[in-house]
C-alpha cells in the first residue's frame, strides 16, 4: 500500500512542542515562514511543496487570538497548495469553555472555532482534554481526543505514596475526572464543593470527604488564575492533608498565577506542555506529550487504530 508522504508542520508559538513531536516521529519539522507586516497583519507560506501530502500543523490556540488565526491560515495556505489531508493538531483547544449558552445572548465560542477549522479545510483534528468532552460534537470531521492520563499517571504511580494517596477533585465539575483518576489508582476521593459568586471569584468551599493523614493529588483540565487550586489545596491542608500536588493538562496561568501557587501551600503543580509556560517556577513540573501526539500522527498515517491512546493505563 502506497502511503502519501507526512509533513508536520508548526505555528509559531506551538513551535518548541511541534519540534519534539516531529523528533519523536522521526522527521524534521517542515519548513514554513510566517511573515508579519508592520499593520500587524501576517500571513504564512510554506518553503517546501505539501502537493498530496498528508500534512499536520501544529498549533495550540490560547491567547492571544492571532494563534488560531494563525493556524487557520496554515490551513488555507495547505489547502491552497494541493496538500492531500490537513490535520490540525491542537495540543489546547482555546475557547472550550465557551461550550454553551450559559446565559442570555451568548456566543458559543467553541462551535465557532469548530466551524471555523473546518469551513478552512481541516480534515480532522487531534486535540488532548478538551474542557467539555461533547465539543467533538460540534465538527463535521473527525476529532481525536486524547486523555492526559497516559501521561499523568505513571508519574503519579512514580511518586509511589502506596494507600495513603488520594484523588481531589477541585469542584463538582471536574468529579468524573476525579474518579477516573481514582479508579485507575485504586484509592478514594473526594471533593471540593465551591461555590462562585461570579467568574474568578469564590464564595465558599466545602470538603466532601476525609483527607486526614493523606497525600491529596488534585486532577483538572485547565489551571488559569490558580486561585481556585490555591483555595482548594489550603482547604485540603486544613483537614489534614500531609501533602496537596496539583495535575493540570494546560496550564493558562493568566494574571498573578505564577505568584498565586508560589505563595499557595500546594507541594507541586504538574502540568503538561500543551502551552509554553511564561516563566519557570520551582513549584512547576512540566511533562512533555510529544511522543503522544506522534503516536497518533503515526497511527492515522498508517492507517491503524488509535482507541489505545484514549484508554487508562491499567497498573
């Protein structure tokens, strides 16, 4: 079976994490200029020819707005130049907490990001937790959603804390997690009620259950202000909690979070690279998913089964 050749190629801010997968994949990263205009206008070209290539971009697509614009254009670009198929390989997909009208005269902004991508002509893309799960459902074209826990968890067992760990879920929203988390671990856990007076900003926090004597690792997709995880692993503290350790997929870490979880009591934040960090900070592991996203490229390539990459590693 003759198989069209791949070509992985980055946007500019996804470029350190784009290098380690084309690494991991066994080539070179495509060459690709993005030029940028004095009005602030850019727009890319590609050095070397993708016609019926299979073609990858990468581009995680936090703020500022011009990186998925940026990686819309890529799209076009490729598209434009006869590549065969255009996977957008989103390690962040920005905007999915905007999944549904939580309010009167709303936007829902991850379905138009969904729109957008493929209207441009993104044959499928590959993204890792996605906020809400159902956003697959808003694209007309193949989504892979890949689970962080093939990279959290053997550094969780690693730690090797034996029964006296525990899984915390920093909210009622992120319990399903909490529990896959848990089960695959085979320990309890528990939860941290909150309670929102408005975005950002916490009421109240409850614990629903015991953390006595336990060290406490709290699961969540996304860390942005760090004010909740700070909360919650104070909360935790209190009750008794020997240790609180943090695993968090992307890491926004807008405004002062990186002096919120200095100051916070919380023993380690372990986040993947999905979004370069601003700063470095002693609190803060970073675990690379390079060779996750490259498994996938392979596998899609070659034509075989990636339901592997969506599972719980077993112990």
């Amino acid at each position: 079976m003759v198989r069209n050749q791949v070509k992985i190629f980055s946007g500019t801010n996804s470029r350190y994490l784009a290098e380690s997968i084309a690494q991991s994949f066994g080539l070179e990263l495509g060459d690709c200029t993005i030029s940028r205009f004095s009005d602030g206008e850019f727009q890319p070209n590609f050095n070397e020819s993708v016609r019926g290539c299979d073609v990858f971009i990468v581009q995680s697509t936090f703020s500022n707005s011009d990186n998925l614009m940026e990686l819309l254009l890529m799209i076009d670009a490729a598209k434009r130049a006869s590549a065969h198929y255009i996977t957008a390989v989103i390690p962040y997909y920005g905007l999915a907490r905007q999944d549904r009208k939580d309010k009167p005269r709303v936007s829902i902004g991850s379905k138009v990001v969904a729109d957008m991508l493929t209207v441009v002509g993104a044959s499928r893309v590959i993204t890792m937790d996605l906020h809400a799960p159902q956003i697959q459902g808003f694209f007309e074209i193949p989504v892979d959603h890949l689970d962080p826990s093939i990279v959290f968890l053997p550094y969780m067992r690693a730690l090797n804390f034996g029964k006296d760990v525990i899984i915390a879920s920093p909210d009622m929203g992120s319990s399903a997690r909490a529990r896959i988390y848990a089960k695959a671990l085979g320990c309890d856990m528990v939860i941290v009620d909150k309670e929102r007076r408005r975005a950002n900003e916490i009421a109240s926090m409850n614990l629903i259950g015991d953390v006595q004597g336990k060290q406490v690792m709290m699961v969540d997709d996304i860390i942005d202000t760090g004010n909740t995880l700070a909360k919650a692993a104070q909360l935790l503290k209190d009750k008794g909690a020997v240790s609180v350790r943090a695993m968090c997929t992307h890491p926004v870490l807008s405004g002062k979070a990186y002096e919120v979880i200095e100051q916070s009591v919380i023993d380690e934040l372990v986040v993947c690279d999905t979004i370069p960090l601003a700063k470095q900070s002693n609190k803060i592991k970073v675990l690379s998913t390079a060779k996750l996203f490259a498994e996938a490229i392979r596998n899609i390539t070659e034509h075989g089964s990636i339901s592997s990459l969506f599972e719980i590693p077993s112990k």
